[in-house]
C-alpha cells in the first residue's frame, strides 16, 4: 500500500492499494503540504488537485499532469482512500 503523508504533521492524506502512486488518478484529491518526495508519480492523474505546498523535490513526474491541466487518465480510481 502507498501512503502520502502531510510533510510536516506526517499525517496520513491518502492510501492507495497498490505498491506506488504511477499512473494513480488524484484528481480532486485535497492534498496540500503532501510529502511527496522521492515517489514514483509517473503517468499521475493531478487534474484539480490541490498541491499547494507539497514537496516534489526528487519526485518522478514524467507524464504527470498538473493541478488545472487536461486530464490524462479515464475515470476514478477505486484503490485511493482519502484520510
């Protein structure tokens, strides 16, 4: 299970039931001050996310969409569970 925490409260945001973030659609996903350094966000759906804050320092975003871009995945994921 992948687990995104708040970066300075280490609060638990998100589970995803799955190894890693790659190819995870979060959209709409409240997720302001995530810690998401290091993470393997290739092909992450972040369409209307809120990232505010959020540390992607070392992250890999290769095909990952921004808070306000077009969506590049279909449909919700059902393996996210919002905190």
């Amino acid at each position: 299970m992948a687990v995104i925490k708040h970066k300075d409260s280490g609060e638990v945001l998100l589970r995803v039931d799955g190894p890693s973030l790659a190819g995870e659609n979060l959209e709409n996903h409240r997720l302001s001050g995530a810690d998401l350094s290091g993470k393997d966000l290739k092909n992450v759906d972040f369409h209307n996310a809120d990232l505010t804050g959020a540390d992607l320092s070392g992250a890999n975003l290769r095909g990952a969409n921004r808070p306000g871009t077009r969506q590049l995945a279909s449909g919700k994921s059902d393996r996210c569970h919002a905190e």
